[in-house]
C-alpha cells in the first residue's frame, strides 16, 4: 500500500486546482511573476530489498543484486510532489505534465544501500505549448553522487512560437516487438512508485480530467523499455527519453530498438497507427 504520508501530499498538490478552495489560506499558491526556484531535501533512506522487488516485477526488470536504473526516481518523485504542494510553487499539480525525463546513473546501487536526494526546481522557461519546469534531482549514497535526474515538466499556456521545443532525439525506430498492457497497470505501478494521480486509475477518474480511460505512467513506459535492454545497458549510463502521446489502458505498444551499447534509441509506438509514444536514447559515460 502506499505510504500515508505520499497520500496526503498529493491530496494537498491537488487542492489549488479546485475552484473556490484555490483561493483559501493555505491552499492559494503565490504569484508566478518573480518566481526563481526552490529546492526540498528528503530524509536518507535505507534500500527495501522487498520494495524493489515489487517494483521490479511491475516494470519487468529481473531479479538482480543492484536496483532498476530507474528505481532511484522514487525518490525523485516524492520530493516533486512536496515542492508542488508547497504554496510557495505558483502551479497547481493537477495540469502539470510530464514530457520529458533525463537521468545518469553513474554505478549500479546496491539493495543495502542507504541514499539521500534532493530536488530543485529552476526558473520557468518558455516552450511553443506554455511554460517548461525542470525538476533536478541528485541522489547520494553517503558523500557520492550515484544517480541524477531533470524531469521537465509543461504547464500548457500562452507559448513562446520561436522556443526550443524539447530534446533532440533520434529518429524513431520501428516497433517489432509487442506489449499488451492490463487496464490496472496503473494502479499497480501507483502502489509501488506512490504516484496516484488519478488519470493513471481508473476510467472515470480519467475522464475527470479529460482523458477517455486511464493511461499508463510515463516512466512506468521509460522503465519498461529500459527493462527490456537491462543487460545490454553499461554500469554508468544516460538515458534521456521525451514523452509524446498517453498510452491508453488497457492497450497494446510497441518497442522499437536500434544500435548497440555504447548507445541505443528506443521507442514505444501504438500497432495500430505507428504514432509515437515515447521516443529515447541511452548513451554510455
């Protein structure tokens, strides 16, 4: 189950987005203008062994002596969600979405490790769709740093027509590979990763915030890519990744790979139409 504590900060990310409620001390989020960064720092956290576990079999890496090279994001995502909770972060969390994810893992991490993160996040910057946030998480165990990640974030909006629009990334590569997802996949990655927001639940809660039925996680989908190249990733690596399309749950992707292991591209596309999901590259340090 997940953690109470998690439950209620996104109970409290959630609440600026309600009409009304928005405007209530303690709930109402300061002004955007003039907004420079923030930064929260969680406590140092001894690896659950049977927590990865559980984590590993919903995002279909093996069994092995280090955690998924994703795993660490857990901790990354925690802290994302106190500083949108926080009033003084001017965005509601509810509309904030992710679309691109870049981390460095420098080493495996053991599963008896303890490790310490903290996340800041800069100054907006402009985008053609609205406002981009960047999330910079460092993960440390005891004095050394052993995995980084930016997540960016989109706040839709007045854009910039002329900005930047994102990572630069490879062509796609053709999906041969297929995955039939369940429709309570995101449910189940929620239980492990303590991210409920409701479009990945049910289809009803999906449809409140506009989506047909749920969709999968984002990095459930980097995860799962990156699951099915485990062994064929180096011990210090980049994997940068750009979130193009929900997938809808229950669905079929899929996976596209090309290249070798100093660098592999990757995709998730849909069967049915070739558009693209999800778009990545890792790349060997």
């Amino acid at each position: 189950m997940p953690d109470v504590s998690a439950v209620v900060t996104l109970a409290r990310a959630a609440l600026p987005a309600v009409p009304v409620l928005n405007r209530v001390p303690g709930v109402r989020k300061a002004p955007a203008a003039g907004f420079e960064g923030m930064a929260r720092t969680g406590p140092v956290t001894r690896i659950d062994p049977a927590h990865v576990a559980a984590y590993a079999e919903v995002c279909g890496f093996p069994r092995r002596d280090a955690v998924p090279v994703t795993y660490p994001h857990l901790l990354a995502f925690g802290l994302h969600m106190e500083i949108m909770a926080s009033t003084e972060f001017p965005w509601p969390a509810i509309g904030t979405v992710h679309v691109e994810n870049t981390l460095t893992s420098h080493r495996p991490i053991g599963l008896e490790e303890e490790l310490g993160a903290t996340t800041s996040v800069r100054s907006p910057r402009p985008h053609p769709k609205g406002t981009l946030l960047d999330f910079v998480t460092t993960v440390s165990s005891g004095d050394e740093v052993v995995w980084e990640a930016t997540s960016t974030y989109l706040r839709r909006g007045r854009g910039t027509e002329d900005a930047p629009r994102g990572l630069d990334l490879p062509v796609v590569p053709e999906g041969r590979a297929t995955w039939d997802l369940p429709g309570d996949l995101g449910r189940r990655y929620g239980a492990v990763s303590g991210d409920l927001n409701p479009i990945h639940l049910y289809p009803v809660t999906a449809r409140a915030l506009g989506f047909p039925r749920q969709i999968a996680h984002g990095m459930w989908s980097k995860a799962r890519c990156l699951a099915a190249i485990e062994n064929r990733l180096p011990d210090a690596v980049r994997v940068e990744v750009s979130f193009r399309k929900p997938i809808l749950l229950p669905g079929r992707v899929a996976f596209g790979l090309e290249g070798d292991r100093s660098s592999w591209a990757f995709s998730l596309s849909s069967p049915r139409d070739a558009s693209t999901h999800l778009v990545g590259r890792t790349t060997a340090l």
